[in-house]
C-alpha cells in the first residue's frame, strides 16, 4: 500500500503543524498532491483505467477547491506551498 499510516503522519506533520492536526488545509492540500502524484504515476501505466482516471480528476477538483480557499485566506501560504510541493499555478 502506498499511503500508510507512517507517510501520512509524516506529511501531516511537515504540513499541518502536527500528526494529529488533519484538518489543516495546507496538510489536506499536501496529502492530496501525493495521492494525485501516485495516481498520475498509476495512469502512465495503465492508460486504459478509466476508473482511475475518474478519481483523479476528482481529487484535482477538491485540491484545486482547497487551493482556492487557502489563496483568499492567506496569499503568502498559498504560494509557499504551490512552490514547495510544485503545483503548477
């Protein structure tokens, strides 16, 4: 599996403030962009999952969502984190 328990926390913690904090938008935002890079990665292999290709769709909408939140909330977050995770935008 790739999303454990371990690299959750981690990225939590390195985002949110803290492993238990998985509220944080910044933590949300982060943990969206590892889902959305091992699906993209999943996709260059198996082009014909359209199922898949769904749920990434998907995920980008509600990262993008919370991208747009973050962005009226705090501008200098925003573009900390779109430079430390390189989203595009």
């Amino acid at each position: 599996m790739y999303l454990t328990k371990e690299v959750k926390a981690e990225i939590f913690k390195k985002h949110g403030g803290s492993e238990s904090n998985t509220g944080s938008t910044e933590g949300q935002i982060a943990l969206f962009t590892h889902r959305i890079n091992h699906l993209t990665d999943h996709l260059k292999k198996n082009h014909k999952d359209y199922n898949t290709e769904r749920s990434l769709v998907a995920l980008v909408g509600k990262r993008r969502s919370l991208l747009d939140y973050l962005k009226k909330k705090d501008i200098e977050k925003y573009r900390s984190l779109i430079k430390e995770l390189n989203i595009r935008k």
